[in-house]
C-alpha cells in the first residue's frame, strides 16, 4: 500500500521480550513493547506516533469512562515456518471498525492510519509474535473518545489505539451453553451489530448467572420472542443439521463475524449447503430429538472454534454429539489453520504479509 503517513517512533531502550516464553503466556495479561496511537482533534487526525507500551495520561471526567463512546476490534497476526509474519483478513477488521465508528458518531480511521500503524507495531514487535502451531499474536485496535467534559454529547477528541498481546497456545475446551431467555445482548435498532464496549459490559452479568448453573457460556436469544437464536457468548453461532450448515442470517443484533464468514465460505467451496436465517430454539431441539444435529459451536477470532457439546434449555439439559464424532467445523479449524501458517492454498487471498 501507498502511504504518506508519517509515524514518529520511539523505541524502547529495553525489550521486554526475553522476560517472557510468547508460546506459553496467559492470554490478554502481557503487551508487547510498543503501541501505536493517533490522535483525533480539530476535525482531522493528528500526527500519529509509536511508544513503549505504556499507561495513558487522562483526566477523570473523560468522555468514553462515563458514557462509554469507546469501540474496539480483535485480530490475529500469525507467524509461518519462514518466519514470517501475516495478519488474517485485516480488511474487514478495518471496515467494521468504522461502521462501529459511523454507528458511535465517532470519526472514521483513515485506511493508512490502521493499516500502517499495525504493520509498524509488527516490524518492531515481531519478536512478540508466537511460532507455536495455535499461537498468534492479538491485536487489539480500539477508538475511544478523550473529551474532558461531563456532558452527553459526541466527543470532539479521540484517540486511536493498536495495542499487542501474544496468545501462546490458544485451547478451548468444549463447552455447555444456557439458552438465556431473560435478559438479552442486543436490541433492534441498538448496538449489537458493532464492537461498542457497552455491548461486552451488559453481557458480563447473565453469563455469570449461567456460570454459577454450571454453563460456560450463553445464547443470546432476540429480545422480541426470545425465541430465535443470535449468538453465543462474544462469538457467532453454527449448527450442523443433516448435511446444512445453519447460522443466524446477519441483522442490527448480530456482530458480523469475520470467522462466521470465513467458515461460510469454506462450507461453499466444498460444496455444503449453507443456510444463513432464523433459528428458533424450537428446531434446534426437534434436530435434536431426530438425532440429525450433528454439531454445534461458537465461531471467533480468539477461539476460531468453540465446539459446543451440551445446551441447556428451559430446566433441560440437551448433550449433543461428541466432539471426535463432528466432521465439519474440525476440518474448518484445520484448514483455517493451514492458511494461516502458509502450508495451503489461500484461495481468498485472506492473509496479508507484513511489507
Ligand atoms: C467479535 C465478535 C464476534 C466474532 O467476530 P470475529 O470477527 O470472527 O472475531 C462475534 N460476536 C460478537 C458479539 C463479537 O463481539
């Protein structure tokens, strides 16, 4: 990509990285040297600038701790057998992260200001990025407003912020969702289809209820009849029925997953019918009493899958199929998987290498 845009760099004196084995961290607990901001006044982006990683200078009355105007996205950068380093999709990180932008009334981040300022925090941060086979390091671009004012009101200030954390062996065990019925992720009209902190935050109490039933997870339900399936937990949901891949067809409630899209995808080339519509939890449970729901899971860029192995529903427990038994969405997680490390064909031309 063509650029003019201009990052000043200050390097760290002292890398943090030998303190640490990246292919064997905790996930989300450790950043990498440095991070990248870009400021937003004046009506236009500021110069943008690259630093060690470090605390962030504000006032308490800021705009985003109060009324939360704060949106993120999540993103994976992946390291092949030669070294090198490749990010998954960064595309549709971008655009999703303006129509969460346009939806917030925050400014829209130029392309060159994103893509750049990852790919700069990559070449100086590469050492960060785990070789192990399911490591990657995870980006988190995020857009808060920084006004110091106390009133409800668009922010005239913003701040663009890319900070890294490796994500060493990333294993999710299965897991038992609740279809929740009661309180709801997302409303029609609301903000559910974009990555606004306030969605995560309202979602934090009802998965601890479930917790506490012993469920790792819910599924969020529409918040009219609560009787149609959106999502489940922070990830897009997948059913395997008889042959048909099933998942919620996109609206204003549901997040528009870059994994959802990619595994829709690959379920097309191979030549599977994909059904993307409403799902009551009604036909879920008569797939599962014909015995022809043969999978179930959550699809995610920090989990890419999450096999779901029971679902609970109105006082009942539904086990579904084993995990060794599924054949579709391992073999999505392998492919995905291959792609990622370099070692198959990339068709869609999803990975795109550091320059
Ligand atoms: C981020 C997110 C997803 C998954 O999106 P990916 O692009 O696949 O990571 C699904 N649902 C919600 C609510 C999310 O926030």
């Amino acid at each position: 990509m063509v650029t003019t845009l201009d990052i000043s760099i200050e390097k760290t004196t002292k890398s943090r990285v030998g303190e640490y084995d990246v292919n064997d961290v905790p996930f989300g607990k450790c950043f990498s040297d440095h991070m990248f901001v870009a400021e937003y006044a004046d009506g236009k982006w500021q110069q943008a600038y690259i630093k060690p990683y470090q605390d962030i200078p504000m006032s308490y009355a800021m705009s985003a701790l109060h009324y939360g105007q704060a949106i993120f996205e999540g993103m994976k950068a992946y390291k092949n057998e030669k070294g090198e380093v490749s990010l998954f999709r960064p595309d549709a990180n971008f655009r999703r992260l303006n129509k969460s932008a346009i939806r917030m009334a925050m400014p829209e981040v130029p392309e060159d200001i994103f893509m750049n300022g990852i790919f700069e925090l990559l070449r100086l941060d590469s050492a960060w990025v785990p070789s192990s086979e399911t490591g990657s390091l995870y980006i988190r671009p995020f857009l808060i407003a920084t006004d110091e004012a106390i009133g409800v009101k668009a922010s005239e200030t913003y701040k663009f912020i890319i900070i890294t954390c490796p994500a060493g062996k990333y294993y999710t065990e299965p897991i038992k969702v609740l279809v929740e019925t009661n309180y709801i992720r997302a409303v029609k009209g609301g903000i559910g289809f974009v990555k606004a902190a306030g969605n995560y935050g309202r979602s934090l109490y009802p998965t601890k209820l479930a917790q506490q039933k012993g469920y790792q997870q819910v599924i969020w339900t529409d918040s009219e009849t609560h009787q149609y399936v959106e999502e489940s937990g922070t990830m897009n949901l997948m059913f395997v029925i008889g042959d048909t891949v099933v998942t919620p067809g996109l609206s204003d409630t549901i997040l528009s997953g870059i994994t959802r899209d990619s595994v829709l995808t690959l379920a097309r080339d191979w030549g599977l019918r994909v059904e993307e519509r409403k799902i009551s939890i009604f036909e879920i449970i008569e797939a599962h009493e014909k015995g022809i729901l043969k999978e179930a899971f959550g699809c995610g860029t920090a989990a890419t899958i999450a096999q779901i192995v029971g679902i609970g529903y109105n006082g009942k427990d539904y086990p579904l199929p084993s995990v060794e038994s599924r054949k579709f969405s391992p073999k999505v997680d392998e492919t995905l998987r291959n792609i990622r490390k370099g070692r198959e064909k990339d068709q869609h031309q999803w990975m795109v290498k550091v320059p």
